[in-house]
C-alpha cells in the first residue's frame, strides 16, 4: 500500500466516525439520508468532471469507479458536517490535517524541493567561480563566441585543441604569446574534455622551454609567475629546436 493509498484509508475511517456521530447527533435516518443525497451529487460531478476530460465515465465497464469517489466525497462532507456542529476547532483541525497530509501537498513540496534555492530573477545559483555551463543542440558544434571572462575584456578567440601547434615547432616569442592566450582559453573553455586538452598543451610548452632554457623557466617561477603572465624577459630568444647546449 503506498501513502496514497494509506491517505484515503486513514480519512475514509476518520469519515466513518463522522457519519456515526451524525447518526447520534441527528438520527439514523437523517444521516443515511444526508450521505446518499450527497452522493448523487458527488457522482454526478465525478462524472461531468470525466467526460469535460474525454475519459471514460466508466473504465472496462465498472460503475465502482465512479461509485466510489462519489460515496467516499459525500462520506467526507456528511462527516466534517457532523464534528462542526458539535466541535468546530476539532473540525478545524481535521481539515487543515487533511490538506497538509495529502498527497497533492507532498508533491508540490518535493517539486519545490528538487528545484533547488533561486536568485530573485528565478535563476539557480551557480557557484562562485564555477565556469558556465554551455547549452548542448544536437547536430554539429557551431563556431561561437566564448562566454567573456569577468575581469577581461577584448580577450583573444579561442583556438581549439586539436588546431594547437607543437611547441617544439615555435620560437621563443611565439610560444610565450600563445601560451599567455592559452590562459584565456582555458578559463574560456566549458566542457571538461577541453579544459584537460588545454591544460595538457600547456605543459608541454613548459616541457619545451624548460628544454630550451631551464635556467630561464626556473627563474621566472622564482619571481612569482602567474599563470596568465610568460617568461619572455627570462628567455634569450633563438630559433626552434635549439638548446642551451647548442
């Protein structure tokens, strides 16, 4: 049995009782009396309320669903009727029970629940520092702007990964300039698999200058580098390939 089921269950004794009291309260008659004209009435709107839906009145033929919402409303109303009369805080009570336990009220609570806290615009909080998520279309990757990055404007484009030229390949300069753009890049990048492509490419190139000139590269980490800055005044430019051995 699910807390639905439990819920009717639960409230169709609490209505029995009601209707019982009524029995006492106003006789047997009127009370049975009370309860089957407000199950016409009950029914009646059940079944305007399936056909305006375009269901069924009646699935696979059964008068019982129908039948059933119909007694069990009019069995709820005879009964809150009844405890009102001779108790109207009890009554009070019982309602507001009703309405916090019910099962609509369970699920609009999860669903407030699953959306998480909210800015006053109605959009979820994002982290702070954390990089924006990017819209994913089905179909092919079209070319657009990097998201800007807060503190930078007019940042270099980003150049993807797999477009990256060795640095063994670069002079001195050219590789300073582009690993300083990489930074941009990667702050820029917002899928993971291009954050770790980028974050490779980059040690490679201190891979390259600490081949180069690891004088030069220790030097600059030694002065505090940051991780947008390069080591250019540290370096004695050459041609690629070269060494300081050469």
């Amino acid at each position: 049995m699910n807390g639905a089921s439990k819920w009717r269950a639960t409230w169709s004794l609490v209505a029995t009782c009601g209707i019982g009291l009524g029995m006492l309260e106003w006789g047997p008659g009127v009370a049975l009396g009370c309860l089957a004209a407000v199950t016409v009435v009950a029914t009646a709107v059940v079944l305007a309320t399936r056909s305006l839906r375009g269901t069924r009145a009646a699935p696979d033929g059964d008068p019982r669903a129908v039948l059933r919402p119909g007694l069990a409303a009019a069995a709820a109303v005879v009964g809150y009727w009844a405890v009102a009369r001779l108790a109207p805080a009890l009554a009070l009570l019982l309602l507001t029970l009703v309405l916090v336990t019910s099962p609509v009220a369970w699920r609009l609570v999860r669903r407030l629940r699953g959306r998480g806290p909210t800015t006053g615009g109605g959009a979820a909080v994002r982290p702070a520092g954390a990089a924006p998520r990017a819209v994913r279309r089905p179909g092919p990757r079209a070319a657009a702007e990097p998201p800007p990055t807060p503190g930078r404007t007019g940042a270099p484009p980003q150049a993807p990964s797999s477009h990256r030229p060795q640095p063994r390949g670069l002079d001195d300069g050219t590789l300073c300039r582009l690993w300083r753009q990489s930074f941009w890049d990667l702050t820029g990048e917002s899928t993971a698999t291009g954050r770790l492509e980028i974050v490779a490419w980059r040690q490679r190139c201190l891979d390259e200058i600490e081949r180069r000139d690891a004088r030069a590269l220790h030097a600059w980490l030694a002065s505090g580098a940051r991780a947008s800055g390069g080591p250019e005044k540290f370096l004695r430019h050459r041609s690629p390939g070269t060494t300081d051995a050469a």
